[in-house]
C-alpha cells in the first residue's frame, strides 16, 4: 500500500521549498520515467520535489537522492521535479486505484513535431538536462548580435508529474501498458482543455502496484485496473488543467 503524500519543505538557496513524500508500508513493484529512480523495480518512496523555475542543474538524480537521504528515506525510491507548488496536488480515486498529479501546462507542445535543424555551436547554447525550464545562457560580450542565442521567454510552468497506486499485482508488461494508458489519459484531458499540444517536454508518470503473485497481464484502457487508471488520470489533469498554474518561484517573487 502506498501512503498520502505528506506535504514538508527543505531549505535550499535561502528559500523554504516544498516537496511531496509517498512512503510504501512494504516494497511496491513501479515503472517510471522519472529522473531518479525510473526504469522496471522495486521502490520503497516516491518523492516529487519543486524546483524554481531558474532551475539548471545537470545532475538531477544525485539532487534528489539527497534530498532523499536528508529525509531518511532509505531503499531504492523515485525522484521527480517540477516548477509547480506541489502543495496544488490534485488527487483522484476510482475503484481502488489513486491518482495524484502536480499540472502544469504552460509550455504545452505536439509530441510529434518537425525535427528543428541543429543549430550551430556558436549560435546557441546547449540546454541543461532535466530541468523544468530549458533557459538559454546570455550572450556573452563582443559576440556578434546575429549570432547572439534568443533571450528566453518568461519562464512558464510546464510539467506535468503523474504517480499512479494500483492496488493489484501487474506483470512487466502491463506496467509499461500502464503508462502508455496514463500517457493517453492525460492527452485526452489535454484536449478537453483546449490546448495545442499532447503534454510538456518535462512530463514524468510513475505507476506503482504491489509486488508480484497473480500478476495481471494487461494495463491498456479497457482493461480491468486501466479503465480506472485512465480514468482517474484523466479528471487529475483536466481539473488541474482548469485552473491558472502559477510556477512557485513566481509566486515567491510577487
């Protein structure tokens, strides 16, 4: 069984953060796309930690695994980030199965887009992996204003974090067609809202269930634990959706 997340905050470059802890009263079998801990496995903890929007570290896995030692976590667990207050959670239950998503969709885009022409070196500077906002460095001085990079656009929130409690068994397979059926849910919900794009390019969905015995062998939409999944994933971020998602660090500065 997993718990509520309990709501607590670390400090952190002078400011008091907030961040989200699901602990697992016995080892839960998972699949995530997480930057920690993501993969096929047995996690004990989950942890959806807020970033502010600055965010540019490249080491995101080894930031949460601290902030996961600080907590006394122990066991292998799964780290998420995001510029969204994670104290906006919104949670969702149907038929045993639970719900809770962070929403933020400030920076919506198609899934499938046209491949962009690599640019130059020298012309733009490389992105920093794992961050919620991929900010371009500043042009540096004498450099040529052709080839100075963009200024970046005001920061937006744009990621959406999905963890998944399913209170039955799922085998390898079905956990990855749960994914694919929470992937599908949150675009359905997407649309619904009206926004041009399938989801952000920062989207995490970590799905848990406990450990195998009878493992079910499907997780697809119409399957028995996927039609709740979907369901649930699907009101979590329409809901969220429908409400303006400020990023926490703006509201920190307002």
């Amino acid at each position: 069984m997993l718990s509520d997340p309990v709501l607590t905050h670390r400090p952190e470059d002078g400011w008091d953060i907030p961040l989200l802890v699901w602990r697992a009263r016995s080892p839960l079998r998972a699949v995530s796309s997480g930057p920690l801990g993501g993969g096929v496995g047995v996690r004990h903890w989950v942890v959806n930690a807020t970033v502010p929007m600055s965010y540019h570290r490249d080491d995101p896995a080894a930031h949460l695994a601290a902030l996961a030692d600080r907590l006394g976590l122990d066991g292998p667990g799964i780290g998420l980030l995001t510029g969204v207050d994670v104290a906006e959670v919104v949670t969702r239950t149907d038929t045993g199965v639970r719900a809770w998503v962070t929403v933020g969709l400030g920076t919506p885009l198609w899934a499938a887009a046209p491949a962009q022409p690599a640019a130059p070196a020298e012309r733009q500077a490389p992105a920093q992996p794992g961050t919620p906002a991929q900010l371009q460095a500043p042009a540096q001085p004498g450099t040529p204003a052709q080839l100075q990079a963009p200024a970046p656009a005001p920061a937006r929130v744009g990621t959406v974090n999905i963890v998944v409690y399913v209170p039955a068994a799922l085998g390898d397979a079905a956990l990855v067609n749960a994914v694919a059926t929470a992937t599908e849910a949150k675009c359905q919900a997407i649309g619904e809202l009206g926004l041009p794009g399938t989801g952000t390019p920062t989207d995490a969905v970590t799905v848990l269930c406990p450990p195998p015995g009878r493992a079910e062998p499907y997780g697809g939409p119409r399957s028995t634990w996927g039609g709740p999944l979907a369901r649930v994933v699907h009101a979590a971020v329409r809901d969220g959706g429908s409400v303006p998602c400020v990023p926490w660090s703006q509201q920190r500065s307002c």
